[in-house]
C-alpha cells in the first residue's frame, strides 16, 4: 500500500499556506517551529535560492473553487516511464521521486504528467514534484494546513 495525498476542495480557501509550508519543507534556511508569517519572511529574504513549491493551489476563475495540486504517485507512473536517465523513480514504499543528480533537465516527465504535477525545479535545472516530505515523515502541507484541506492516506 501507497500514500497518497486528497485534496478536500470543498474546505480549501486558497491562502496557499500548503505552498509557503512546501517551500520551507525543502529549504536550507529551516529555523526550528517557524511560524507562517516567519515563513513568508523567509521566502521572500532569500528568494534567489527558494525551492520550488511541489504543491500548487490552483483557481477556478470567477469561482471560489480552490484545490492543491500535487503529484499523485500514479500506480503507472507516466513520468518515470518518460525519464530518459532513470531520475524519476519509484521507490519500494511506492512514492515516485526525482533524482536531482541524475535529471538533465529534458522535462519529459513534464509532458508526460497526466496531472500537471511534475515542474521545473529550483533554478530550472532538475524537475521537481511532491516527495511526501521524505525527511519529514508526514508531508508539511498537510500538517501545516489551517483548514485541515488535505489528507494523506494509505490506499
């Protein structure tokens, strides 16, 4: 069994907190128990060097209709089948990441992603996407979200 994370789109409000908390997840300027505003604080101090956030918040425009987008693990994994060096894998817990040190940035998975959860990481070198906070043990944006908008699950 796979962990996964589900969006819960009729409680999400869009304040993109799961994104600030995202960045921070994977930034080297972690200070211990930050809080939201020393988040944004720190985003925007070192902006040259941020992470991308592997969680999106996207919109429906002219609704209030809100969700966060992030990779899905698929159990077919159209990203690592696209990867042409073996950066994109799946591990034996059934998460799909992506080797920085191997990625050659051709962005295959990018157009591969039924789900438009893989980008162009930090500096545009190396894709990025969800990696379940593997350091972590539970992923920041669930953690972190005020409305409680995302929940993981084994399925």
């Amino acid at each position: 069994m796979a962990k996964k994370i589900f969006p819960k789109e009729d409680v999400c409000v869009g304040c993109h907190l799961c994104e600030v908390y995202c960045v921070y997840a994977h930034s080297k300027y972690k200070k211990p128990n930050a809080k939201a505003h020393e988040l944004v604080k720190l985003y925007i101090k070192h902006k040259d060097s941020k992470p991308t956030p592997r969680i999106l918040v996207e919109e429906k425009s002219g609704t209030w209709t809100t969700f966060a987008l992030q990779c899905r693990h698929c159990d077919d994994a159209p990203c690592t089948k696209a990867c042409i060096t073996g950066a994109m894998k799946r591990l034996e817990d059934g998460r799909i990441v992506c080797d920085e040190e191997k990625c050659v940035g051709c962005w295959s998975c990018i157009m591969a992603c039924p789900h438009g959860a893989v980008r162009r990481g930090e500096n545009k070198k190396a894709a990025s996407k969800c990696d379940l906070c593997l350091d972590l043990g539970e992923p920041a944006c669930v953690k972190n979200c005020p409305n409680e908008a995302l929940e993981i699950k084994e399925v």
